[in-house]
C-alpha cells in the first residue's frame, strides 16, 4: 500500500522500496535506509512487506520483462524484484487417498489428478474443487458414461472409481448389485434392442451396460400355486397357453401373463362336473377324481350326484331331443350336460295300499286313470301324477256330495239307512271332485267364507244376530240360538247355496214381521212365544231347502238406541227386582211350610216314641212286680217255721221295704217328708 514518504524512508528487514521512475523500477531492500531527492521524486513509490508464502499455499508470480508466469511453492518469504508482481496467492489441493479434483489448462483441456497428492498447479491451470471417490464394495456397480463419445462402461466393486473429466456417472449413482434367489427375478430391458429378459440365475446380478432394471420382482410378484392349485398362463407373442400345476411358486416370464389361477376340481364318488371346451361342446366329469380342465376349457362347478334309494325315483329329460326317462334307485346318478331334471327332482315311490290310491295323467294320451293296486307305484315317463288320494271314509252322522264328469250330483251317506248302495268308504274316481260348500259366517252371517266338504247331519246350535223394530219404534237388537239340522241334502243342493245364510235371514224376516205387530212391552211378555211362532208358522220353507229348524230361542236382546237401552234396562231391572221380590216370598212360604210340616212329623214322631216308652215303662213294671212278688213269697216261707203269724211275717216285710226305701233316698239328693202317721211322731208344748 502506497503512502507519502519524507526524504529519508527507512526500511526494516521485512520492507522493501518501490520507486517507479522515469528510468524504470528501483527496488530497495531492507534494512536500509533510502534518501529520496525533492528534485527529483518518483512517479510512484511504495512500501511493500515481504510476500510470505505458507507451507499449504502458493504464489503465482508475474515477470512483467518476459510476460510469463512462475510459480513459487510455500513455505518461503521473499521479496518481489523489480520487475515481479504478485498475481494471486492460494491454497496448495491436499487430496487424500478417496479424492480427486480436475484440472484445466489455459487450452480448456482438463485432466484428472487423484490422490493421495499434494497438487500444486503451474501458473496457466485452474484446479477444481476436490471431490470423493465414489466407494463400491464387492456387492456395488455404478454405470459410466463417456460425455463425448457416449460409451458406457459398468465398474464393479471392490474398486473406488475415479471418473475421467470426459466422463459422468449415469443411473442414479453407485447402486447394489441385486440378488437374484428363489424368491426374486429382474426384468431386463436391452437398451439397444429394446429387447426384454427375465434374469433368474442365483447370485448377485450385475446388469451389462446396455442393460435398464424394468422391475425387481419380489415373493409377492410370484404365482404361488398350492398342491390342489393350478394357472393358465398365456404367452402373449405366441399366442399360446399352457398350464402349470401346483405345489409350486414361479415368476411369469416376458411376455407372459397369467389368464387365470383356480383350484384343481377334486371330485368324491358322488360327485361330478361339467367341463366345456372353446367349442362350446360340454362333457360330464365324473368322481372319484381329481381334475384339472386344460388351457381351453371351463368348468362348472361340482355338483353332487342325486342319490336314488329303492324306493325313489327321477325323472331325466334330454334337452336336445326332449326324450323322457325314468330312472329308479337304487343308484347313483349323474346327469349327461344335455340332460335336466324335471319335475320336483327325486321323489318317493308312492305307497298304494287299501287308504292310498294315486291319480295319473297320460301327458300323451291325455287321459286320467286311477292307480289303485298295491304296492310302490313308480310312474312311467309319459305319467303325470296329478294327486295322492287318501280313502275318503264318512262317519255315522256325515254325508258328502260328489260332482261327476257329467256335472250330476252323487250323493254318499256313513248312515246305513240313508247310504243304500252307495260305498261308504271310497276313492274319488278321475274327472270327479268333491263338492265344496260356501256357507256364511258370523252372528250376523255377513262373511261368506266358510268352506265345507264333510256335511253334518246331526243337530247342531248356531247363534244369530239381528235388528227389529216394535210397532212403537224401538230398535232391538236380538241375539238367540237355532238347533237345525240337516235333513235332506239332495232338496238342500237343488234350492240352497248357502244353509246358513238363508236360515238366519228368514228367520230375520220373520222376525221383523212378528216384532213390527207388537210393542216393546209386549215383546217383553211374550217374547218366547214371538220365537215359538217363527219356527211354527213356518210354511215349508226349511223343509223345501232340505233343512229342520228343531227349535229358536231368544237368548238376549238390548235396544240400539243407548237412550232407550237405558230405559230397558230400568224396566228390566225392575222386572228382575220384582221376579227376585216374587221368588224370594215363595222361597219363604216354601220354608215355613217345610218348618211346620216338620213339626208335624216331630210331633207324630214323639207320640209314637211316647208310646214306646209307655210301653217299655208298663212291661218294666210287670217285671218288677213279678220280682218283688217272687221275693215277698220267698221271704214269707222262709219265716213260717219261726213266725207262724202270718201277720207278723208281713208286718216284717213292710218294715224291710221301708228301710230299702230309706236307703235309696239318703244315697241320693231327694228330699222325703214323712206324716206323723207314717212316722208315730207327737208334739209335746213344754212351755206351759
């Protein structure tokens, strides 16, 4: 750095003066000092340290006489001559073993300069960064590309790649070689033919340089095929397929794609399969077998065998020609592709025996025929089983009526009287049905649903319900029971669709007539006798329709007005409080009469024991006179020898008896008064 200087500049060892004159450069060195003339200065002058190079730098001197440059290496300190100037100064490239830098000549040629070095450049080159060498190991390649030429080379390890300035590192840089095995493929592509290959070779593959990895192919980009699979794998270039069965795991090759992958059919004893192939032509496959269709050919599922036992039996139908057949077990079967099942599939042979008998349709002929000899009956192909009859049997109290294929009427009875030589029990005989009766239902017979075959022909009660009105306007409301029967079914099939719809709306009409003569009280009098007469008054119209109506009874009635279902009821009401009143007085009357009628009885009854015990009473004392008399006599004999008095021997008696007496008293509670006579007593007043 240039400064003033005074005439007189001393420079110390480390300094030096620059004076640039009208003659040239003068350059003084230190220590020393150096006067400098006013007269005649310098155009310039300056005062320069010593140029101090480090033992890792280095300067890049200027001989400004040659015009050439030099280069001075650390580690020096030096002073510039006059006709040297310093360029620059630098850092010394320190490459190690894995490092390297380019370098380039003033000509723009670059050359590659690896380590381990210590790389000091000549004044003309230009020294690049340093760089790493890229490290492969034994399992590591890297691609490299020559820039101008356009060659590339693969470099595989152990090795470290120092690559040349003409070259550069292409494919993303050092990578592992990969390793093929069991379970892992490369997919190739060849750069320059654009061809592809499926690399399988165990070991650690390394490509070739005009080789391009498309995909590494992993366990799971594997067909695994168990030991019941197989795949249908098509070659796409070719156009062909083939088929690999299992246990097995394999890569598709190029070109290759899998078409499929299924599980190899395996069929049991009753089992079997449809397989079709390309030409749309099916075949069966039956079992026991294990089947694998081949690349052109698809199957249905499994289908199990229909197993027939004896006593079964299927109808097959050939869809192509339509021909029946009928096949009967016991058997396996399997059905051809062109044949089906009709009908409900396996079905039993039927049972005929004495209460089963089977009707059959001829699907040729058309007719009907009824089956009714025993054993399994087995239809024929051509047969069409329309129904499974049971025997139709009637008991005592039913009848049935039977439709013909002329539509006249049969009429079968389970009475003997009434049957004559119609059977009792009987099948139904083709183009024949049982007639079906549609009667009414309800209270009200409003619903006509009811469907009866089996007519009853006892007694039978049905409850009714309808609404009359009083001559003065009451609406009623009548419940009650009929007890009909059925009488004659022919005349009821002639002139009656529904029985009991047309009693009970007969007896509705009548009714309302009766009911619209009369006032409410007097319905309520003589209502029974109303019912009485609708069934009396009767003009045949039951007895035309085959019916008998035995008795109707009015079992309840209210008035449709609630109003005047509240009056009636108070009057009924009453009614019952009196008809209670009534038949509670009776009943009171009743058991008084019971009392006195019973003490009658209770009084006869004791005159009668009173007599009994007057009786009892009369003979006791026959008995004990009889005993005291015998005692007496005794008693008087046995004294005669010592009191011959007979006097006296009564008179002792007498006192005897007397003495009994007293002592039965006195062991009692009975109180005895004497006379003075009997006792010879005297009363003496000693008063006076």
């Amino acid at each position: 750095m240039g400064c003033c200087l005074p005439a007189r500049v001393n420079l110390t060892q480390t300094q030096q003066l620059r004076l640039e004159t009208s003659k040239g450069v003068k350059v003084y060195h230190g220590p020393l000092a150096v006067s400098i003339s006013w007269w005649s200065p310098p155009l310039k002058q300056e005062v320069l340290g010593m140029v101090c190079v480090e033992a890792n730098e280095f300067a890049v001197i200027r001989d400004t006489h040659r015009a050439s440059l030099r280069t001075q290496p650390g580690e020096c300190r030096f002073f510039l001559e006059a006709h040297e100037e310093l360029v620059s100064k630098d850092f010394v490239t320190c490459l190690s073993q894995t490092e390297y830098c380019y370098v380039s000549d003033g000509a723009g040629n670059q050359r590659l300069v690896k380590g381990p070095t210590r790389y000091i450049p000549t004044p003309y080159e230009t020294v690049s960064n340093k760089k790493q060498a890229i490290a492969l190991d034994g399992n590591m390649y890297i691609k490299v590309q020559h820039k101008v030429e356009g060659d590339v080379r693969v470099e595989r390890g152990p090795q470290l790649i120092f690559p040349l300035p003409s070259e550069q590192i292409i494919g993303g840089g050092s990578q592992k070689a990969i390793e093929v095995d069991a379970e892992t493929a490369v997919l190739v592509r060849d750069s320059l033919l654009g061809s592809l290959r499926l690399v399988q070779d165990n070991g650690l593959f390394f490509p070739n340089p005009q080789d391009e990895i498309v995909a590494v192919q992993k366990s799971s980009d594997m067909i695994k095929l168990g030991a019941n699979d197989y795949a249908v794998i098509q070659d796409t270039q070719k156009h062909q397929m083939r088929i690999e069965e299992g246990e097995k795991r394999f890569f598709l090759q190029v070109h290759e794609e899998l078409v499929r992958k299924a599980e190899a059919m395996r069929l049991s004893e009753t089992e079997y399969c449809y397989v079709e192939d390309a030409a749309g032509k099916q075949c069966l496959v039956r079992g026991p077998i294990r089947f694998i269709p081949s690349p052109y050919e698809n199957t249905t599922g499994k289908k199990s065998a229909i197993t027939l036992d004896g006593l079964m039996y299927l109808k097959v139908q050939n869809s192509v020609t339509g021909e029946l057949r009928v096949e009967r077990g016991p058997q396996l079967l399997f059905p051809e592709p062109s044949e089906q099942i009709v009908g409900k599939g396996a079905q039993k042979a039927i049972q005929i025996d004495s209460e089963t008998a089977v009707l059959v349709r001829d699907t040729k002929q058309g007719g009907l025929r009824l089956v009714q000899e025993h054993g399994l009956f087995f239809p024929r192909a051509e047969d069409d089983i329309v129904n499974v009859q049971k025997l139709i049997r009637l008991s005592d109290h039913d009848a049935l009526v039977m439709k013909t294929e002329t539509g006249a009427f049969q009429f079968f009875y389970g009475d003997d009287k009434l049957r004559g030589d119609q059977p009792r029990a009987f099948f139904l005989p083709p183009y024949c049905q049982v007639v079906e009766h549609v009667w009414s239902r309800g209270r009200r017979r409003q619903q006509r649903d009811l469907r009866i075959t089996h007519l009853d022909m006892r007694p039978q009660f049905m409850n009714f319900e309808f609404n009359a009105s009083t001559s003065d306007n009451v609406e009623l409301v009548l419940e009650g029971t009929f007890y009909w029967q059925l009488a004659d079914i022919p005349k009821m099939m002639m002139y009656s669709g529904d029985v009991t719809g047309d009693i009970c709306n007969y007896a509705r009409s009548t009714f309302i007539q009766k009911i619209s003569q009369v006032t409410l009280k007097q319905f309520m009098e003589n209502f029974r006798q109303i019912a009485s007469q609708v069934v009396d008054e009767d003009t045949g119209f039951y007895s035309t329709r085959g019916l008998k109506v035995h008795s109707l009874e009015v079992t309840g009635y209210h008035c449709a007005d609630s109003s005047t279902s509240a009056i009636l009821q108070q009057m009924i009401q009453e009614t019952t409080n009196r008809m209670n009143r009534t038949s509670q007085q009776e009943s009171e009357n009743e058991l008084k009469m019971n009392k006195i009628h019973g003490e009658i009885e209770q009084e006869r009854a004791r005159g009668e024991l009173l007599k009994i015990q007057q009786t009892h009473i009369e003979e006791e004392a026959r008995v004990a006179g009889r005993s005291d008399a015998q005692r007496a006599i005794q008693f008087l004999q046995s004294l005669e020898e010592v009191v011959p008095d007979g006097g006296d021997r009564v008179a002792m008696w007498k006192v005897l008896r007397k003495g009994e007496t007293l002592a039965t008293l006195s062991a009692g509670k009975a109180h005895l008064y004497f006379t003075p006579s009997d006792v010879n007593l005297s009363i003496e007043d000693k008063g006076k």
